[in-house]
C-alpha cells in the first residue's frame, strides 16, 4: 500500500474535520453564550429587543444542537464501530441534555414571550445550557485527539506492513 497516498488522504480530510468540528462544538456554544449575554443585556437595559434577540439565539442552537448530535452519531454509525467507547456517550450524554434544556427554554420564553421581564428559571436554563456546551465541546476535542492518535497509528501499522 502507498503510504503517500495514504497521508494525503489524511491531510485532504482535514478541511472536513474542521468544519464539522465547527458545526458540532463552536456553533452551538457560540450561540448559547451569545444568548446569555443577551439576557444580560436585557436585564441591563430592559430593552424588549434583547428579548426577541435571546429567543431566536435560543431557537437557533436549538437547531444547531441537533446538527450536532446527527452529525456526531453519522459519523459513529459511518465507522461501524460495535460499541462506542465511554467518552463519546457522555458527550453524546451532555450534548443531548444541552438539547432537552434549550428547547426547555425556548419553550418557557415563546410562552411568556408578552412579559417584560425574565424569569430566574430561564437564565438558569440559558446558563446550564451552555456550560454543558462548553464541557461537552472539552470532551470533544479529547475524542478528536484519541481518533488522531488512531489515524496514525493506522498509518504506521500500514508503514510497517509495507
């Protein structure tokens, strides 16, 4: 086997991994800190624009949310692994959870969307969201890492065999 070409192969997927490390992490962790600090701004300012703004940045990593966990899962299902290793399914664990108390969210601020004022509970909710993000984002770049580590390691074993 030609171990350039297996190298390039490598290299060449890199611009991929990179983009779905975008969407998978930086997007919806983004998103969330970006509604928290809209809340902030709306408890600052009491400007009911800041409260339209939060409930579509919530919307919207809601939305980016799924994103992830379908493209985390793809990829699993892809490789065919028979059982994913501990750090993935407490990712997938983490992520899906920021999933269920965003919507949680989304759902108490469409509800109270004529109230001028926000509830403790929904800051709450923004604010464990995106720490989970945050985390699950952590663990991300760990599985990227131990999946690197395997790619070379493939690389070498086909180096030697060759």
């Amino acid at each position: 086997m030609n171990i350039s070409f297996q190298q390039r192969t490598v290299h060449e997927q890199a611009p991929r991994a990179l983009s779905l490390y975008v969407s998978r992490v930086r997007l919806p962790r983004a998103l969330a800190v970006l509604a928290l600090a809209s809340d902030a701004l709306l408890l600052l300012s009491g400007a009911p624009l800041w409260s339209r703004v939060s409930l579509t940045l919530i919307g919207a990593e809601s939305a980016a949310i799924v994103l992830a966990l379908a493209l985390s899962l793809s990829r699993h299902w892809r490789y065919g692994q028979p059982r994913p290793a501990r750090i993935c399914q407490v990712q997938w664990a983490g992520t899906g959870l920021a999933l269920l108390l965003s919507l949680a969210n989304l759902a108490c601020r469409y509800m109270g969307a004529g109230r001028p004022a926000l509830l403790p509970l929904e800051i709450a909710l923004t604010a464990v969201s995106a720490g989970l993000l945050v985390l699950a984002g952590r663990l991300w770049r760990d599985i990227s890492a131990l999946l690197r580590e395997q790619v070379l390691a493939d690389v070498g074993e086909a180096f030697e065999s060759a």
